[in-house]
C-alpha cells in the first residue's frame, strides 16, 4: 500500500511538472537575422554612442586616411538568436527583452520562461555576442539587429521594449539602452555596470539623454555575495544621482554570488523593470546646478588654455568629455579645436 502510495505522489509530481512547463509556453527557437536594423549604421551609432570628442576624432581619422567604411559591420543569412516567444492571447502585444550574455549563446532558464509567459514576453538573445566580441562592432549591432527581427516579426508594444544583460553583456545593454531611450523603455542589469565617467560610457546627445531622465527604467540587480560588482553599482548610482537620473532601482540577490538569478530573484528584478515611471522624471532644479557643474569645468579648460597650460587644458576636457559627452558639447568640441591650433 505504502509503495502504491509512492507511486501515486510521483505520478502527481510529474503531472504538475508538466503542467507547470505548459503554462512557460514555447521552447527557445533559434532564428536566423535576414534584414539589418537603420538603428546599427555606421553613422547612427557614432552618432548615438561616441562623446563629441571620441566622434571629432572618429571623423578626422576616416577623412584623413581616405577611409571608406561600410554602413553595417552585420551581415544578413550569418546571425543567429536564440528566441523564447510565448503564448499571446487575442488582440494583445508582446514586450521584448533583448538579452545580452557575457558568453557566446544563452539558452532561457527553465525557471524564466513561466515568468516571460506571465508578462507575456519576448526574449531574444544574439549568439556570438559574449564578450570577446567587439563592443561597438557586433555587441551592440547585434542587440539593435534582435530587436529590428522581434519587432518585424511580431507584434510589440513599444512601452514594453527593454534591454537586458548579465555581466559584460549588462554593461554592454548598458550602453545600448542608455543610446537608444527612443526604442528602449528600460535595462535590468545582472551583476554589470559601468559609471559614468570610469569607462567608455558617456552620456548621450541631449534629446536622447531628456528621455533617459523622463523615462527610462534602471534597474540593478546583483548576488549579494558579488562584493566587486556591489561596489560599483553603488558608484553607478552614485553618477546617475549626478546626472539627474532618478528612475533607478536595485534589487538584492542572496545566496549568489556572480552569476544569473533564479527565478524567484529573476522575477523580483523584472517586476521592478515593468513598474512605470513617475509621470515627470526630469528634476529641472537638479539640471541646472548639473549645467553650472559643467559650465565650470569648461570655464576651467578654458582659463589652463589661455595660460598656456594646453596639456593640462586638455587632460581637464577629456575628463569632462567622459563624464558628460554631449551635454557638454558643443563648446568642449570648439575648445578642443582652439587647443589643436596651440599644440607645437
């Protein structure tokens, strides 16, 4: 009787297993890229991602070497995605997430996909995209390219369009979600992310960096027991606190250390992402003392270039260049000119 009763609870167990597996709908599909994005051209990402002291000289180096550069470093027929697609009911919409791993393919967890299925998500993910890729050569081409496939292809609602990434992909979704605030409405970031004005990221050109303030979603989330990547999504906040960012979030992650969530911490970081922003995100009064900051380091640059002091004049842009890319421009770019002409 005792085995009959074994038997009957194991039975129950896989029923239930299979009927949870069910409901996190599809399997992850891999699909082929067969029509590149506008969004990953040459000029779009230099546009979107450069500093204007990186993209001045980005411009001079192909005009003096007589450079011809193609518009798109992707081919078509040569990508592939791993693709989790749900169920959707009648007359609904798809969110995406693009997902960006550290490694060269990402298979959705198990544990995931029944969340996705809830919110009722897209999840595509570049293979050959971890990071021994180029940054600005595939890395994020590819992220751009994912979500060009899952907006042709089915239908999304653009309120619902996110960015995503563990480690050096999360920095790289970083870079992608912070660039393009027109296409992405948020980024949730595993165990990865880069201060502003400690790497290559700066912020974007000034209309696109309004809608960083008015309306993206960031959210951190990192293993609790992560100790180098705790500190710098403190000093990650800390330089968004600088910028007037306010819509950020963190969510913690115990028991792990770098790595991906379960789904239960997975679920915790995605809640947080789909939360609304407030209705007005740009604190006007925070901008203004942000503009005075700037103002005075250009001011700075400025006194070290009429003293003659051109290295340090320039040490002194390149710093502010880095930490406030366009909001600086365009006087750092005309600046930077003036020095050019004072160099021996």
């Amino acid at each position: 009787m005792q085995s009959g009763n074994r038997r009957h609870r194991w039975a129950a167990i896989i029923v239930l297993a299979m009927l949870s597996f069910g409901a996190a709908g599809a399997e992850t599909e891999v699909v082929s890229l067969q029509e590149l994005s506008p969004l990953a051209g040459r000029d779009e990402i230099a546009h979107r991602l450069l500093s204007p002291l990186a993209r001045m000289e980005y411009d001079q180096a192909i005009a003096s070497r007589h450079l011809q550069v193609l518009d798109q470093t992707i081919r078509t027929g040569e990508e592939h995605y791993d693709l989790f697609v749900p169920d959707l009911p009648a007359g609904s919409s798809y969110g995406v997430i693009v997902f960006i791993p550290p490694w060269e393919d990402f298979k959705v967890p198990a544990d995931w996909r029944g969340i996705l299925a809830r919110e009722h998500l897209i999840l595509i993910s570049a293979r050959l995209s971890g990071n021994n890729q180029n940054m600005l050569g595939r890395r994020v081409p590819l992220a751009l390219h994912g979500y060009g496939y899952a907006s042709k292809h089915y239908r999304i609602d653009p309120a619902r369009v996110y960015a995503a990434g563990f480690s050096g992909g999360a920095r790289t979704a970083q870079l992608v979600a912070f660039a393009y605030p027109d296409i992405f409405r948020g980024v949730l970031l595993f165990a990865g992310s880069d201060p502003f004005g400690e790497g290559a990221v700066a912020p974007p050109p000034r209309e696109l960096m309004t809608l960083v303030q008015a309306r993206l979603r960031i959210v951190q989330s990192t293993g609790m027991a992560d100790e180098v990547n705790i500190a710098i999504d403190s000093r990650m906040r800390r330089s968004l606190a600088d910028l007037c960012i306010r819509n950020v979030a963190h969510v913690e992650q115990p028991r792990i250390g770098h790595d991906i969530p379960r789904g239960g911490g997975f679920g915790r970081a995605l809640a947080l992402l789909l939360k609304p922003v407030e209705a007005d995100g740009v604190d006007d009064r925070c901008n203004a003392q942000l503009k005075a900051k700037i103002d005075s380091e250009l001011a700075e640059a400025g006194r070290l270039a009429e003293a003659g002091e051109v290295e340090r004049a320039r040490k002194q842009l390149l710093r502010t260049d880095a930490h406030y890319g366009w909001l600086a421009a365009p006087a750092s770019v005309e600046l930077m000119k003036k020095l050019a002409t004072q160099e021996p």
